[in-house]
C-alpha cells in the first residue's frame, strides 16, 4: 500500500495546487482503496484550519472569494500598501483586490511570497477585501523568466537559471517570437507531465549587449524603476540649512574612490596630533554624507529605499537605492562643492588605538576627489596635478594608516586573500577584458579608517541608549568548524582545536598555508567556513573583524542600515527632526529583516551577472584548454575556478574518466572506486571548455588534469606517467590523504 503523505506535505504541495479537489490531492500522492479513509481524516483537519475549502464551496466558480484562501503577495505600492491576488480566480471580470494588513510578530513578506490568509469583504476606496495572515506557505518567483522557443502549438519557455531540469509548456504566447526573452505566470504545476505558463512580458534578445544585467535584475526582483511620487519628491530636494551646522569647510577633506566610483558617500582626512602627551598619534577625520537631511522619516524617498535596502552595482550600470539626483549629485561629496555631513572626529595614539570621539552635523567641501591608483602612488613619491598641493595632508593620512595598522595587527581579525576580479566592458556593453583588481595600501587605507569610524557610531549609539541596526557576524558553527579542521589536517596543517575559537587561530592556519601548494584551498575553505553577516537590532558582535559592536555609518548613500545609523545619530544628540521616528524603532526588526533579505538578493543578482558577462566572454573559445583549481565538491562534479579569469565551471561527474566515482562529503572529495583517484577542493587542473552558455551563465567543463595526471581511462590506466593510486583502508584513509597531498607539486 501507498505510505500516506505527512499533513504538512498535502500543505505543501496545495500551495503549489491551489483550488485542487480532493480527488486530485489522492491522484497526486497514488493514494488509492482503504488507505482513503485515512487520507480523509486528514482533510477534514486541513478544511477545519482553512487550508483546504470546505467541500460544499467551491473557489472555481462565482465571484466571491471563500473566508480562507491562497494569496501571492504583490510589490508594495506607493504608500507602503502590501496587496496581495488570490492565486486561484475563475470568476467573471478581473480578480478583485485584496489589501493584506500585517500584524505585529508576522514574518517578513514580499513580492512573491505565498501565504493562506482570512479574508473579509469590506468594500473600501481601492479594493474589495482585507486580508490577514494565517500562514506563510513560502515564496514563489512571481514571474518565470526564460527563452521562448517557438513550436507547432504554442511553445515551451526554458529558465535562463543555470542547473534548471524542467522547462514550461506555452499555449498564450504573447505574440512572443521565436528565441525571445520573456517573462511568463505559471498557469499550473504539472506534478508528471509539463507544467503550463502564459507569457506576460517580452524583454527582447537576450545575447543583446547590457540585456546581461537587465536578465538579473528581473530574474532577482530588483527594483529599477521610481515611481513618480518618489521621483516627484527626490526633484523638490534643494539646499540644506546650515543653521546649526559646525562649518568644516577649512579642513583639507578628500575622497578616495575607484576609478569608476558612482557616488563618493565619504570623505577622509589625518593630522598629526599636536598634544604632548599624545606623541606620534594623529587626529582623523571621517566626513559622511548626510542623506538623513533629504531622505525623512516616512517620506515616499525613505519607503523606496527601505524596500530597495541598498545600491545594486553592475558592470554596466547601478542600480540605486535612491534617485540620481540625490544619490549622484545632492548628497555625493564632489570635489570643491559645498556638502552637508555628518561628521566624526578621532584622536588615535601612535599604536592606533582609539582614545576618543566626537561627532558633529557640519558643511564641508571636498578638496579633491582622487582615485585608489592617484593616493598609492602619491604615497610612493609619484605626485601628479591633484595630489602635489596634498603631499602633506596624504603623508599624514598615510601616517594614520601604519598606526591603525599597529592595531589591526593586534587585534587580528580574520585575514583573508581572495583577489576580486574586474569586468571590463565596452561602450557597446561586451567585455573586452577580464582581470583582478590590484589591491593597494590606500584601499586598506579606507577600510581602516570607515571600520573606526563604524566601531564609534555604534559604541556612541549604544551609550546613549539609543535603537540602531547593529552589523552582525557570528562564529563558524562547530559542524564546520570541525569540517575545516579535517581539511586542514590533511593538507599538513593545524587548527587550534579545544578552546574559545578566534580568528587569530584561522590567521595563524592561513600563515601556514601561505606559499604552499594549499595556499588558495585554505583560503577558500576558511571563507566557506563563516556565516553570513546580516543586520539585526541586537548586538552578537562581528566575528571576523574581532570586534565586540559594529554598526554601519560609513554609506547611506547605498545602504538603509548607514540611514538609520544616522538618524539614531540625530535624535542622540537632539540636532534636529529629522532623526529616528517613533515607525522606525518600533519596526527596528522587521526592517533588519527586510534589508538583510535585499543584501543577500543583491549580491546573488551580481553574482549572476558576472557568471553570464564571464560566458559570454568565453563563448567563443569552447575547445581550448585553461588551468584552474578545484573551488568545489559535490555528489554531481566538481567545480573549477579558472586562473585566467576567475570564471566558475562544472565537469559533470559523469564525464570524469571510465569509472565511477564515490562522493566523500566530509573530505570534500571524490573517489574513483577501481583506482583510488581522488579529486579534491583546491586541487591545481587542467581542464577543457566544452560548452558556455551566456544566457544561463553556466560554463561546462572537461577534466583533463588533477595535479599533472588524467583520470583514468576504458583500460584503467592514466594518460600521464606515475602509478595508479590504489583504494586504501578505511584506517589508514587519513593519512593517506595527507600523504598524497603533501607530495603534490604546485601547479
């Protein structure tokens, strides 16, 4: 007999089924005979709690909604106002609107999200019902995007998503043409044969120059467009006051951005400290865009960016959380034009230690705005037109710099080498070029000075007693903790084990490994080992920069959190109106929700950009060879970063040799079953492009080389010299391992 399905399973799967009938919950798990009666108790349960409607009431036909129901949840609109549509409408006409009203201790929603929530008909201004939640059912794309292929009835749509397995049957095409992005509504999930989708929305070509990152931005739900009331508000933004302001403009500030940088949110300068008793220490400054005074409480402006949660950055074009005249212009530190700040002023010792702050809401004016390469070189003796007059303002910055570097080193949070690639594009929007960014003494420069300036906002903060977003980190769980350790272990190396875990501990394996053929695995491993960061109204402290309360000041520009720091700043110290509002601590939590959900939305949507922009770079180039290392293990293949452009791609284990291959999840490893060939994380390869697919991003890839010799091929043995590894006991696999690593040469 058929095992019954869970109550929660039928939960999840009438989710995904909306208005099914019972007979068709008992087809779709092959129920069938006496276990029915079962099935039935358990239906009665699911239309007692509103899950499953009642039998007398049907929702496929009438124009009336039942009590409970379905919703998916639509974009918020203008006011802030989250409407929902009932997934599944037969009734005449359109589908009646729903205003979903959200009570205290509900879980975050956005656009796609799906819940079972109570209605009830109150035929209001703009809608027909109210709803409140019962229960999240959990989030659905709103929209599928995908290629439209063109067939004799209708067409299919195949997801643009890399690993993707099914694909959507099409009959409403759209006037869609052959090849076509589009975006498509699923109509039905078929649970044996292929699910059903209407086409929406047509994007145009997708190989298109720029379509790249308009592909993301869909596929992710990043909002790109303003709506008129917010861009109505950004236009009416003029002057700010000075009236009470502390005037700064005689200070010597300056930016130092990338070359490319789209707006400049802070500014920096050092001055050798004067006092006696502080001898080689310096006074810093750090200058801060002030967004609090154009962006207010509960103003269209701040709605926008709170959903947006911050900037999302492309290689081909930004995606800001505010309008560009306040993101690139009015709160933008240009060189030589008058600014409102928040300002914050440091006294340091010669050891880098911090002895005091102030802050201050002040006017400043930018002296120059210099690049990364411009400071460096200046610091090198290189001077040019810009840095030439600043010679010894930079000289002290520079100072500042190798004293904040005293403690650093002292402190040691984690320190991590992971180069970051750079794409370069065209005018016309295709990559000409693929490198990685060269890492210079004044980007650290920066990062010191802003992680100072962060410690101080948060520390004022939480000794004014005052509601702020802390930036939170915390430590490796011991499962990977002890992941780590075994890796480390065979690689020759060592990780303090029986004790209070600090991040000197993971420097201290990194410095072992540094120079070595493991150099780059261990720095890759470390990096998989951390948690994610997120924003939270508590503080748990930042593990990896070895900090006890950190907060994010540095960039409202492009972060809401650096908003709400601001505005706690503001009503700290009584400078005015417009600081935290009684919405705004009260939603404290919900908004870290909502903007830690926007971060990790951003980074995946870049993230994809980079994977496509990198395949179709290398589209043309299927069937040469590229060395690499091994980034990543799994049941289906292995993962391999290329050397020369940092691209990710997979040789399907399917591919590999003539054998099979068993998966050695906690050694992160793969092993032939007649020869003992391993294939490991961070293993130096020699690899083949066998197929990039610009429009998914995936690069398909064939194993040549692990560490010098081939897998093994139909007669057993290896096309390169050396002997055939032969499987080894399961005693004596440990060391083995390490062995075998040890004796590797560097690729």
């Amino acid at each position: 007999m058929k095992q019954l399905p869970s109550i929660n399973d039928i939960r999840l799967w009438l989710a995904d089924n909306p208005g099914a009938t019972r007979r068709d919950i008992a087809k779709a798990f092959g129920i069938k005979g006496g276990a029915k009666i079962d099935l039935k108790v358990m239906l009665r349960e699911l239309e007692a709690e509103g899950t499953l409607a009642p039998r007398h009431r049907s929702v496929r036909g009438g124009n009336a909604l039942p009590p409970v129901t379905v919703l998916e949840i639509n974009a918020p609109d203008a006011e802030g106002d989250l409407f929902a549509r009932p997934v599944e409408w037969r009734g005449e006409g359109a589908a009646p609107v729903i205003l979903f009203l959200t009570q205290p201790g509900d879980p975050a929603l956005g656009q796609g999200d799906r819940v079972l929530a109570k209605l009830e008909a109150i035929r209001g201004p703009d809608y027909d019902y109210q709803a409140k939640l019962i229960r999240k059912l959990g989030a659905n794309p709103t929209r599928i995007l995908g290629i439209f292929r063109k067939e004799a009835q209708g067409g299919r749509i195949v997801p643009i998503d890399k690993g993707a397995d099914r694909f959507w049957s099409v009959t409403e095409t759209g006037g869609a043409e052959d090849g076509e992005l589009v975006h498509a509504e699923p109509v039905t999930k078929g649970r044996f044969g292929p699910s059903r989708a209407k086409v929406v929305e047509r994007l145009g070509d997708p190989t298109a120059p720029k379509a790249v990152s308009l592909i993301a931005i869909h596929q992710h739900g990043i909002r790109d467009a303003f709506p008129d009331a917010v861009v109505a508000e950004a236009d009416k933004a003029g002057p700010v006051p000075e009236k009470g302001r502390r005037d700064l403009r005689a200070l010597p500030l300056m930016t130092i951005d990338p070359w490319d940088a789209r707006d400049h949110d802070d500014a920096i300068l050092a001055e050798a400290d004067s006092d006696p008793k502080n001898e080689g220490g310096y006074i810093l400054w750090v200058a801060i865009a002030d967004v609090a005074a154009y962006v207010r409480p509960n103003s269209e402006l701040d709605r926008e960016a709170r959903r947006r949660g911050n900037s999302t950055y492309f290689p081909d074009r930004v995606v800001p959380m505010l309008p560009d005249i306040l993101s690139g212009d009015l709160c933008s530190l240009h060189e030589g034009v008058d600014r409102p700040c928040i300002a914050l002023r440091m006294v340091i010792d010669a050891q880098g230690n911090k002895r005091s702050h102030a802050f201050f809401r002040a006017m400043m004016c930018s002296v120059a705005s210099l690049t990364y390469e411009q400071a460096q070189a200046a610091d090198e003796g290189t001077l040019d037109e810009a840095t030439a007059p600043l010679a010894g303002v930079l000289s002290d910055l520079f100072g500042a710099y190798r004293a904040l570097t005293r403690a650093r080193q002292r402190r040691q949070p984690l320190d991590l080498d992971l180069p970051e690639r750079q794409i370069v594009l065209s005018e016309e929007g295709r990559v000409t070029s693929v490198a990685f960014k060269e890492r210079f003494d004044a980007h650290r420069l920066v990062e010191e000075f802003m992680v100072l300036a962060n410690v101080a906002a948060a520390e004022t903060l939480r000794e004014k007693g005052s509601a702020l977003l802390y930036r939170v980190h915390e430590e490796p769980s011991p499962e990977k903790m002890e992941a780590l350790r075994e890796l480390a272990r065979e690689s020759g190396f060592a990780l303090a084990k029986g004790q209070v875990l600090m991040t000197r501990h993971f420097n201290q394996l990194l410095a072992q490994a540094e120079g070595t053929e493991f150099d780059e695995l261990m720095n890759m491993a470390t990096l998989r080992s951390m948690t994610q960061a997120y924003y939270a109204p508590q503080n748990f402290g930042h593990f990896g920069l070895a900090l006890r309360e950190y907060a994010h000041f540095t960039s409202p520009i492009r972060r809401y959190a650096d908003l709400i720091v601001h505005r706690g700043l503001i009503s700290a110290h009584k400078w005015g109106d417009d600081g935290l509002s009684p919405w705004d601590i009260e939603n404290l939590e919900e908004t870290a929700k909502q903007i830690s959900e926007a971060e990790r939305r951003s980074m995946a949507a870049e993230r994809d950009t980079a994977d496509r922009y990198l395949a179709a770079y290398l589209a043309d180039r299927v069937g040469a060879e590229f060395t690499g290392r091994i980034s990543g293990v799994a049941r289906f293949g292995v993962f391999v970063k290329l050397d020369e452009t940092g691209a990710d791609g997979l040789v399907p284990i399917r591919s590999i040799g003539d054998e099979y291959f068993r998966h050695d999840a906690e050694a992160q490893a793969l092993e032939g079953e007649k020869t003992g060939f391993r294939i490991g994380l961070g293993q130096r390869v020699k690899v083949k492009l066998a197929e990039a697919e610009p429009v998914t991003g995936g690069l398909a890839l064939e194993l040549l080389e692990v560490e010098g010799e081939a897998p093994a091929r139909s007669s057993g043995r290896r096309g390169r010299k050396g002997p055939v590894r032969r499987a080894v006991s399961k005693g004596a696999k440990g060391k083995a391992k390490a062995k075998k690593k040890v004796k590797r040469n560097r690729g």
